[in-house]
C-alpha cells in the first residue's frame, strides 16, 4: 500500500508481532445465540432514516435475565422475548456500551433454557460514511439527485443496520423483507418470493425474500434504488444478474460475461456447486471498497463493474475480471465456510487475491495475467514486507477496531504471493484435493487458518503447516544469497538464507528461518524446473546433474518463491544474456531486474550495476516487464527529484523508452491484443512525462482535437495524453480537464481525469487540485485518489499534499472515520507526520494502524 525507505542500517532482531495496547474487548457471551433472523426494514429515502423490526429465534443454553447483542447507531424502541409455548416477556431495560458498540437488554426474570423468539422494534439512521446502512447519491439520466440506500457491512457494521450477534462465527439463516417505494427495485441475498403492497401506504411495496443458508452477518445485504440490469445463466443453472444505473444496461454486458464463464470454473476447481440460485452484481455509486463478496449480492464500485464498449480502456476490462473473480471467489471461500474470527481475513483475501488470476487466466489467456501477478502483487508485497515496521500476515486481532489495520496489502498481496508459491510446492491437483476437503468438511461453519493446512497436508503428505507456520507467523522473507562452481559434468551450488531489510543486509546472529521452497532451472530448458528442494536450514549445498560449463542457472523459476535473490556476478553475468536473447520467460526478466532494483536501494549494490542491466532490455516486448522498470524508474526519479541528477535520470528514461515507443507508434495495428495497447499507454506516457519533445507535441495535438471534437481519444491513450499535457501544462490545461471531468457521464473517464490532475506542476495549480478534491464534483471514495496523485507527482505537491491534509483533517476524518479509506490518505512522507498523530484522540492512532503510522517515519 505504501513505498518507505528506512535509515536504518541494521536490521533487528526478528520479534513475535503484538498488536499495540487497545482497551480491553471481551468477545459476546454465548449463553444466548441467533438461529434465525426474521428482519423487516424500511428506509425513508427522503429523510434517511429506516424503521426495523426483528423477530428472531434464540436459544437459550444457560438461564439469564438479560441478552447482550451488537448495536451501533440504532435506537431501539421496544424489546420482548416470547418462550416457546410461553407468555411475552418485555424487556425492562436498554443498556447501550456505545464505546463496545453493545447493548444489554434486561428482563424482569430469568429466560430459562430452550428456545424463543426476541422482538425488537427499533429506527436508525441511513447515513452517509458508506459503511452499515447508507445513502448513497446519484442523478437519474434527466440530471435529477436522488439517494439509494445500500449496505457495506464486512468487517462490523451490520450492526448499525439492526441489533444483531456482529462476529463471524455466529451464523444464522436470514428471513428478510423490505418495504419500499413501487418505483425501485429492493434487491437482497436471496430471491424474492413474494411481493405485495403496503396495506397502509400503496405508493410502498412488502418485498419479501426467500430464507437465506447459515451464514454470517457481515454477508447480509440489501439495496434499494433504480437500476437497470442485464441477466445471464450460468452452464450449471445459475441465474446471473448485473445491475447498472438506468439507461447503462449495456455496461454491463462485459461483467456478465465473466461471470457466467467463472461460476462453472468454480464448480469444477473446488468439486463443490454454488449452493444459492442466483447470483447478483450491482454497481454502487457511492461505496468505500472496490467491491464486497455478500453471498447472493455483490456490491461494487461502478468502475470495478461497468465496461462501455466504446469509452473504458484495456486496463479496466482486466481490472473488471479480476474483481468480479475475487468475489465470486468469496461466494465459496469465506461465505460457504467462514473465518472463526478476524485474524484469519488474511486466508479469505488473500485466497482469492491468488485465485482471481487463476480465474481470469481461465477467461483470458491473452492477457498473460500471471506475469502481471508478480508485478501488481508480489513485488509489491516483497517491498513492503522488507520494511522493519511490516507485520506477519496473520495478526491476532482482539477488539473489532483493529480489524481495519489488517486489510492492508500484507493480508491481500502477500497473503496471495504465499498461497501461490504453496499452490506450487503441492502442486495443482493434491492443491484441489485438499481444497475439495475443506469445503465440504466446513461448508456452512466456521474455519481457521490451521484447518485449511490439516486438509492440504493430508492430500499432498507434505508438512504443510510446518512450511507455512514461517510464512505466516512471523513477518519479512529471506534474500537467498547463491554461488557456484563447475565440477565436472556437474554444477555445485552453495545457497544460504538470511532476513531482507529494505535497511540493508541482516547482520546479526538471531536471524529468523523460513521453510523456503526452492526451484532451480537451467538454460537447456528455461521453462522446466530441474530440481527442488525445501530449504529449512541457514544454508546448504546443492549439486545439479549434467549441467554444461556454458549453460546458466536460474533459481526460482517463474518467479513463485516468496524471496530475493542475489546471485554471485559470475552467475549474474550468465544470465544477461538470456535477457537480450528473450530465452528467459518473461517473468523471470521481470524478477532478475526487480531484485536487482531492491538490493540496489538496500545498499546492498550500486545503483549503477542495475542501469547497466537495463541496456540488457533493448529487445524486451512485454508489457509487464516494461510496467515494473517503469515503476522501479519511477522511484528511483522521484529519490533523484531532490538532487541534481534530476534532469539525468529523465534523459535516461527517454533514452530507454523511445525505441520501443517509436516501434509501437500511436496508432493500434492489425492484429495487437490486450497487452499492445496496455504497452503503448505505458510507454506514451513515461515519455510525455519525461519531457520527450516529440511525444509532447503529438499529445498536444491530439488533446485539442479531442477537447475541439474532431477525433475523440480512445480511451487506451487518454491517460498517457491527459497527463503528458498536464504535466507541462498551465492553468488553462487544468481547466480544461476540470470541463472535461465536470462532462463526463461515465465514472470511469472521471476517475481517469482525478488520478492524473497531480501531475500539473505550478504551486497555485497543485492547491486549485487539492481544493477540487474535496468539492461537490469528487465522490466521497475517490478524494483520496485526487490527493494521492498530487502527493506521488512532486516534491512540492507531497510538501502540499500534506498541509492540506493536515488543514482539513477534521473534515477528512469526519468523511472517512472507522473505515479503511482514510489510511490511504497517509501516504505523504513528512518530518511532522508523527508528531501530528500524537496530538489526535488515541481512538484515531487504532483507526490508522501502527503499521501504516510508522511507515512514514
């Protein structure tokens, strides 16, 4: 999530992650649980408020005279409990613990063991922080404001929704029933069943829903709005909806497609069919996340669901299939068998941060999306998780507050980084086996990270939970140092472990191990692993058979090892040419320049030794490979911005990028796919904003006629153009793009407009930016993309990007609090970050999270 170099130049000792001190949190009794909710909510779209009725079947395990349940925000009205066969008994008290988010009713004698129905009448508040149940805005196609009421509930927000058992592991079946205006559509996990009018209003409607499986609340969801929808069947039988704004049906056609085709690649991967008989996916204008996994009824960010055929660019198709197969991936790991409790979210995100690329893979083939993984994931995981404030993936969370701090890129990236190198040391079909094993042996219940490896250790006989107790547990990965030496017809390699630090080399005695997967290929046959071992000592030897003196060795193939590298510069050397002759596979080019990149900002190597290797890429055609040197070239400007190398290492990056970006043109040709028009929006771009005088003028060109309506841009080179102009543009460029943004219809082109205003440079301008990104213009969710841009474009727009955080915090902190879009905000590196946040209530520190904190320092 964040980039950070540290000063330090040792690394410490490897200590047992805590979570920092929080007040103390006592999970909710069990002497009293939910069986069946039998829920009736009617929200006022006028005044945003809802009424709520709930009538749900307990049991009583142990007598008590009073019933403890999560509640936030709501006001009940009345309580009763009803015995079975027994007289109604009213609750004579409310105790709200609004700090826990409880409230305790109390009853005038003891509710004996058995079952019963409690009834509580209650009323709420649709609110507007996208979280629980709330407003979100949008306009009809004749430009009228009107509200939907929608719901985000993972991690605990049910409970601002009704009074309700809020944790994981307290499942229950749903009877829900919405009344709601005759003109929008009620949607929620089930089906409906029957639908019939209010006998006390005949503008309203009673829409019931069919009873949902046992599931968790924070998978319950409702929406009511106006939507269109475009509907589908899956190969097995399933009914797929995707829901759009009215008069967008079409933008839906892209993700209905994906999803037909991944529901039946579920079925047969897992050997379990989807146990609901529709699936909808609905675009949500106003929603924190990227989207939400509710069993039956996936929200999303409309740019995480709708593709125009004609305005949405390659990169959003792909980042559409991706999202779509992370949540359909939920719908069986984590809703069919759920976490016990929220240490275990790493295993739910980060599976199916890992198996939506096996997914889009199975759709897409020519979108090489694996190679893509190592960039977008597991390079990002390696730098994050090389930084001495990092934390294991698996976090003990006590109180639900903390929850927010572990949906990080840890849990996600490198929780799917691990799963993938897993994956590969099981190997795919005992991987399936064991998958098949735990979902039928815990679908409907509740599961811990340990009871998924028991499965995947009985299918394969490997010491699953020995392997990955070093991997999950403890945090950081190793740099597995290699050397080598012919003898004979054999080659001999002499391979060690020790901590990574983005500090530098781990010098210490106590260095921590891992049990380290390691593969080795040979330049005979690039795409073939000649051997494996499992590395659980601090260093070894390893001989390889018939190896010739000319032929190089490569470890880790594929890139799938969740480690460095760093080879001996003979072994080095060897490689080099397997760059420039392309023999190496994509992505381990990508792998050989990124560790190098690392080492390099570790101190480990001269920067130097890593630009001469990029002479090595003069051939290189991949898009991938080309992102990641993109993105290392980036940091390494943005480090060189406050030196006199500045202009140099533009000259560089022209240097190296316009062969290719003379090769590719700006014009689509016959016959290129997906990843050509990936690459040419990479390599435009780099140019424009390195000052490329060639590239500028034609980006010049195309902008006014674009603007002027001569030739409309496709959508593939509206970023690169769109910052090319901006970055050396003024005043009348910034409001030019503010026009355009202000007509755009689709949220797409909106969003593409507010990544990139950043990169304008005039100070005035910068904070023109900033202002814009708290206006009325700016979804709530998407300030934080406008201000980050500014943040990552300059180091004045950092410096600024932080004083207005720090002038608006109140505001900001009142738009976002208790969610995780308000960590995004502190990406800004500043010498007063610290000493800012000391000031703050202690309750703001839990919301951002000692790991996000501390990384700025």
């Amino acid at each position: 999530m964040l980039l950070s170099t540290t000063t330090n130049k040792e690394c410490h000792k490897q200590k047992a992650y805590t979570m920092p001190e929080r007040r103390p949190f006592v999970r909710l009794p069990t002497d009293v649980y939910p069986v069946n909710y039998g829920l009736c909510l009617k929200p006022d779209l006028i005044d945003f408020t809802f009424e709520g009725k709930l009538e749900a079947i307990v049991k009583v395990n142990l007598a008590t005279n009073q019933i403890v349940m999560n509640c936030a925000d709501i006001d009940i009205i009345t309580a009763s409990f009803v015995p079975e066969g027994g007289e109604e008994i009213n609750a004579t008290g409310f105790n709200y613990q609004n700090e826990d988010e409880k409230v305790t009713l109390s009853f005038p004698s003891a509710l004996q063991k058995g079952s019963g129905t409690l009834k509580i009448d209650f009323v709420g508040e649709l609110n507007d922080k996208m979280k629980g149940f709330y407003r979100s805005k949008y306009a009809t196609p004749a430009g009228e404001i009107r509200y939907a009421a929608v719901t985000q509930f993972e991690a605990t927000d049910a409970r601002r929704a009704f009074p309700c058992w809020d944790e994981p592991a307290i499942k229950a079946t749903f009877d829900i029933s919405l009344i709601v205006p005759k003109d929008r559509v009620a949607l929620s996990n089930m089906n409906v069943i029957d639908r019939k009018p209010h006998p006390e209003d005949d503008s309203l409607l009673e829409v019931k829903f069919a009873t949902t499986p046992i599931m968790s609340t924070y998978l319950v969801a409702f929406v009511i709005g106006e939507y269109d929808f475009v509907e589908g069947q899956s190969s097995d039988g399933v009914t797929v909806r995707v829901y759009t704004p009215t008069g967008k049906a079409e933008q839906g056609k892209f993700a209905l497609e994906v999803a037909v085709k991944t529901l039946p690649f579920y079925n047969d991967y897992f050997n379990v069919p989807y146990p609901l008989p529709k699936i909808d996916l609905i675009a949500i204008a106003d929603f924190a996340a990227g989207a939400m996994e509710n069993w039956g009824l996936v929200t999303y960010r409309e740019t995480a669901l709708l593709i125009d055929p004609k305005n949405s660019c390659s990169s959003s198709r792909q980042w559409v299939a991706l999202v779509v197969g992370h949540e359909l991936a939920h719908q069986w790991f984590g809703n069919l068998v759920t976490m016990e409790w929220w240490t275990h979210l790493w295993l739910n995100e980060g599976f199916a941060s890992w198996i939506e690329y096996l997914c889009v893979d199975h759709c897409f083939p020519d979108y090489d999306i694996w190679t893509q993984f190592v960039s977008a994931d597991y390079t990002r995981a390696l730098d994050l998780d090389a930084l001495d404030n990092s934390h294991p993936i698996e976090v003990n969370v006590g109180h639900p507050s903390e929850v927010d701090e572990i949906f990080d890129a840890i849990s996600y990236s490198k929780g799917a980084s691990v799963i993938r190198m897993l994956h590969n040391y099981i190997g795919d079909e005992d991987f399936r086996k064991g998958m098949h094993s735990y979902l039928l042996k815990f679908q409907h219940k509740n599961a811990a990270t340990e009871d998924l490896w028991d499965c995947l250790e009985q299918a394969s006989g490997k010491p699953i939970a020995l392997v990955m107790s070093t991997w999950t547990k403890q945090m950081g990965f190793p740099i597995i140092v290699v050397d080598q030496e012919q003898q004979g017809d054999d080659r001999i390699l002499k391979i060690s472990q020790k901590k990574f630090c983005a500090s530098g080399p781990h010098n210490g005695e106590d260095c921590p191990n891992w049990m380290v997967p390691i593969s080795i290929c040979t330049g005979e046959d690039p795409g073939c692993t000649k051997l494996k071992v499992l590395l659980d000592s601090p260093e070894t030897t390893i001989t390889i058979n018939n190896v010739s003196p000319d032929q190089w060795v490569k470890i880790n193939p594929g890139t799938v090892g969740f480690y460095r590298i760093q080879y001996s510069s003979g072994m080095l050397e060897s490689l080099l040419p397997g760059i420039r002759d392309l023999t190496l596979l994509p992505v381990d080019r990508l792998g050989l320049q990124n560790d190098l990149f690392s080492l390099s900002r570790a101190g480990m190597i001269s920067t130097v030794e890593v630009l001469k290797l990029m002479e090595a890429f003069v051939n290189e055609p991949n898009y991938t490979v080309w992102s990641d040197l993109s993105c290392n070239l980036g940091v390494l400007s943005s480090l060189l911005s406050h030196t006199d190398f500045h202009e140099e290492i533009q000259e560089f990056i022209r240097d190296l990028f316009t062969p290719i970006g003379l090769k590719l043109g700006w014009e689509c040709k016959q016959g290129e796919g997906h990843l050509d028009a990936l690459l040419r929006g990479l390599v435009l771009g780099k140019l424009g904003k390195a000052g490329h005088k060639p590239t500028l003028e034609e980006a010049r060109r195309r902008f006014k006629d674009h603007v002027e309506g001569k030739q409309i841009l496709s959508a593939d080179l509206r970023s690169p153009v769109y910052l090319t102009v901006l970055k050396h543009g003024d005043s009348a460029t910034l409001d030019t793009m503010l026009k355009l943004h202000k007509q755009a219809d689709m949220q797409e082109e909106k969003n593409r407009i507010e990544r990139v205003l950043g990169a304008i440079s005039a100070p005035d301008l910068i904070q023109k930016v900033l202002t814009f990104a708290l206006s009325e213009d700016v979804r709530p969710q998407d300030t934080v993309s406008v201000i980050g841009g500014v943040a990552g474009s300059s180091k004045h727009g950092r410096k600024a990007a932080w004083k207005f955080v720090k002038d608006n915090w109140e505001e900001l902190h009142n738009r976002y609090q208790g969610g995780f879009l308000i960590s995004r905000l502190i990406k800004v590196k500043a010498p007063f970050i610290k000493q800012f946040f000391s000031k703050l209530p202690t309750i703001t520190w839990v919301n951002f999270g000692p790991f996000l904190l501390t990384e700025l320092v």
